[in-house]
C-alpha cells in the first residue's frame, strides 16, 4: 500500500503540475488591440549621439533640438517600464534644411542625418523588439518638402500633380490634388510615382524590420492607391499595422477607409470629445459613449482604433486646462484614465506623462522632459500596467451603465473579468451609486489603491473626491476563480480515490 500511494502522490503533483501549465499557457493570440502606443518625435525626445548636433538650436523652437535615434534606444528601458508595449516615430527620412519634424522629405531612401544612420535604426529596432516592444514608423507619400530636387527634373514633371492650394475642403479631388500648406502634391495616379512610392514602403520594412506604418494625411492621397499600398506592404509582413491619420470630425468619412485596407485610424472625434469633457469640471460624460456607439457601427473593428489625448499638431491637453483656469493635474488624471481603460489603442504623446505644457506647433513640441513631473509619471506607468494586466480593459465590451450630470459609471467585461471605471467630473466630493446584477456576492477592488470596497446585494454605493477616477475590479472571495476551481476539483477527486482505495483494502 505504501508504493501505491507514494504513486498516487507523484500522480496527484504531476495532475496539478500539468493543470497550471495549462493554465499558464491558456493565453490567447496577441493583437494590436492589446498594445499600447508611445509617440516620439525623434528630434525633441532625446539626445543620444552629440556627433550629429550640427544646426542644433534649442532656443529656436523651429530648429533641430538634437534628439536621435540613439537617444530613443538609451529611452527604451524607460518605455518599458511605462507600460508601453509599441512606439510610433515621426518620419526617418532625410529631410530639407529645419525639417527637424521630419515632414519635408529630400530623400525616400535615406534616413536624416541630424537623427543617425540606417544602422543606428536598425539597432533601435532591434533592440525595442528585444523588450518586446514594436515599431511603427510614420510614413509621408502624399506630398515632398518644398525644395525637392524632382522638381527641377523635366523627367518627373508629371510626377507632381499642378500646382494649387486646397480651397474647398468639401471637395474631395481639391483635397486628394492640392498642396498642402504649399508643398509638392506627388500624383500618385502617376505609375512610375506610384510604383516608386510603393517599393519605398517595402523597402523600409525588409531593410529595418518594423512592425507598422502610421500614414500621414490620409485623406489628400486616393483610396485606390492605399488599396494597393495595404496589399503590398501586407505580403511583406502579414501583420503589419496600418494606422491612418484622416483628420476629420465624422466617423463615416473616416471609416471609408477601412475599405481600402487601413485597419486603424487615430480617432479625432473621440479627441475632440475627451479634451472637451476633461478640460474643465461639470462636463457630462455622456458624449464619450455616444462616440463608442457610433464607432461600432461604422468602423470593420473599433478596438483598433488609436485614442489619444495630445499630439504634435494640437495644443497640449494641459495647456486647454489652463486656458479653463482648472487643475492641469486633477484633469490629466482623469483624462488619461479614460485614455487607458476605453474600447481602443491608447497613443500617449511624449511628455504628457510629465504633465508637459505647450501651445499651438511649434510650441505643443518642446524638448521632452524626463524629470518634470515625476508623480504624473507613476500614475501613467501604473495605468499602462493595469491595462496588460487585465484583458477586459483591452477587450472587453463597454457600456455606460450610469450617468448623472457629470459623475458616471463604465463598464467592461471579458471572459470571467468585469471592471467598472467610475468618474466624478465634479469639483465637489460625493457618492456614486449604481446597481448592476453582476455584483451580486462581490466586492470591488480598486485597482490603483488596492482597498476593497464591499458590496451589498447588487448596489455599490462608492465615495469619490471631487474631480477623480478610480477602476474597481470585480472580486469574488478575493482570490482566483479559475485556480480555486481547479485545485478543489482535483483534491476532492483524490481524496475520493484515496478512500475508495482504502475501502477497498480493508474488504480485502
């Protein structure tokens, strides 16, 4: 009998052992929806590499400032602790004099010299992808800078479209052929551009093995030509991420673009909608939900949509607090706790982080401040944290289950996860109240504090100081469903055999 159980306890291990490996490895396929995008603008993040500071101003909000792509890789540790799991760059090419932004291409197939060589991107890219963090360059076929070179070439007279500005914004060929601010308009109706243009794209991603493409000014190039540009770049890399920049306020034009195989675009009219609501105190947050809805309609898969609350082309969330006379940090808190817990990609802009400031371009540009703020600094990395940790905030369903003037309740579910993301818009302290069947025999943990607030029959009453955000995840007997369920399964079926055993040899 000894030998028997001694097997039955090597048994009993090797069940458990082989359930939690199981258990570890029931992860499902990662997507794009699970990442969560940083955008660098390589000249104003850091400085890595001193030998290519020539023209170098930074007293010239104008001029390069010095950051490289060495200064990225040195950062890249940084990023990893912030939660980010994928990094967006301006344009790497080489640029005309004070192209620092990297919008004014010279040359297709070179990258800027203020920035580093190929090499030096190669690395980058390397090294990003060793931390498990991806790389999406932003890429530019719509337009040259002003002083390109083709220009003066009778050979690729062609290869621009006439020169004339853009007037009638409602007028979609005068969008699709005009210049731009002035610059060159590339016809890409033209084989020869279109064909250069599109073996450039490949190019890149066999040369440096990038992860996607963040396309400018989307909607100035014809959607047969991105038709084609997603059907190459994707037989070069099949999960290669496109994610488009169609500036517009209604999610039916940007949508169409799905259909020319663009499966992202940044979201602008959740931008409009989020800077509005957090910028000052009173707001209602039911407009957010009305953009989820419609999103859903409208787009082949809102999850993949990048959210965002500050970039290079519009004045700082910041600085739209303090226009209001409100709290810039109050506010931020809260807006970027919408930014991480909402249906979506959060895109977070280099400096927001450190609550940075900035006016319109190029004041929104400034040089990236790693020791600005430090405290807005955890509580970001801390948000990007809790979203790769807990799947139902990255795909989860999503609802307003609550909505009072300016306090109000989200919800999001996934599997055997729900969360509930409770906000107070109001400068006063006060209770929210919601019911949900759900917390039924549960208690809520606030994620962010860890205190556990219990719950009484299906009413969660939760006290909120004025002006914040808290994440409360659903707890049943503050442990793991899922292993408890194993374990029990397996000890109650061992211990059953044990004693049918034991029975059965004292009949024996």
């Amino acid at each position: 009998m000894g030998k028997k159980m001694r097997i039955l306890g090597l048994s009993f291990l090797l069940f458990l052992s082989v359930q939690n490996k199981a258990l570890a490895e029931k992860k499902e396929e990662r997507s794009w929806k699970d990442e969560t995008i940083y955008f660098i603008m390589i000249d104003r993040f850091h400085n890595g590499d001193k030998r290519n500071d020539f023209e170098v101003d930074t007293k010239d909000p104008s001029a390069y400032h010095g950051g490289d792509f060495k200064g990225v890789t040195e950062k890249l540790d940084y990023l990893k602790k912030m939660g980010v799991t994928a990094i967006w760059m301006t344009p790497v090419m080489k640029n005309e004099e004070r192209g620092y932004h990297g919008y004014w291409t010279e040359d297709f197939y070179d990258t800027e010299e203020h920035f580093g060589s190929k090499e030096d991107l190669k690395i980058l890219v390397k090294e990003a992808h060793d931390l498990n963090i991806k790389v999406i360059l932003d890429l530019v076929v719509n337009h040259t800078g002003y002083k390109h070179p083709w220009q003066n070439d009778p050979a690729k007279q062609d290869w621009f479209h006439p020169q004339e500005e853009i007037t009638n914004w409602d007028n979609q060929e005068n969008v699709e052929n005009g210049w731009l601010a002035g610059l060159p308009d590339l016809n890409t109706e033209n084989p020869e551009t279109r064909n250069y243009l599109l073996d450039m794209a490949e190019y890149w991603i066999k040369e440096t093995d990038i992860d996607g493409y963040r396309l400018d000014t989307v909607k100035h190039v014809p959607k047969n030509f991105w038709i084609e540009f997603s059907e190459r770049v994707k037989k070069v890399k099949p999960d290669f991420y496109l994610i488009g920049e169609v500036w517009h306020n209604d999610p039916r034009y940007i949508a169409e673009y799905n259909k020319a195989g663009i499966q992202s675009f940044v979201d602008y009219p959740l931008f409009n909608e989020m800077v509005r609501i957090f910028r000052q105190t009173g707001q209602s947050l039911s407009e957010l939900n009305s953009v989820w809805e419609r999103n859903k309609y409208y787009y082949e898969d809102p999850y993949m949509l990048g959210n965002f609350i500050d970039n290079h082309d519009n004045i700082r969330f910041v600085r739209e607090v303090l226009l209001k006379q409100e709290d810039p940090e109050k506010r931020l808190k809260m807006a970027l706790t919408y930014l991480y817990t909402a249906p979506g990609i959060p895109i977070l802009y280099q400096g927001t982080e450190h609550m940075m400031d900035g006016a319109k371009d190029p004041d929104n540009r400034r040089m990236m401040d790693f020791d600005q703020n430090k405290e807005i600094e955890t509580f970001t990395a801390k948000l990007g944290e809790l979203r790769q940790k807990h799947p139902a905030l990255r795909r989860g369903d999503f609802s307003l289950i609550k909505e009072d003037r300016a306090k109000a309740v989200f919800k999001r579910s996934y599997k055997n996860e729900t969360v509930f993301i409770v906000f107070n818009n109001d400068k006063k302290d006060g209770t929210v109240s919601f019911s949900d069947r759900d917390l039924q025999k549960h208690d809520l943990l606030d994620v962010m504090t860890k205190d556990t607030v219990n719950v009484k029959g299906e009413k969660a009453e939760l006290f909120l100081k004025g002006e914040a955000a808290h994440v409360y995840l659903l707890q049943k007997d503050k442990g793991s469903p899922i292993m408890f369920t194993v374990l029990g399964a397996a000890a109650v079926f061992m211990i059953g055999f044990l004693i049918f055993l034991y029975r059965k040899r004292i009949r024996t």
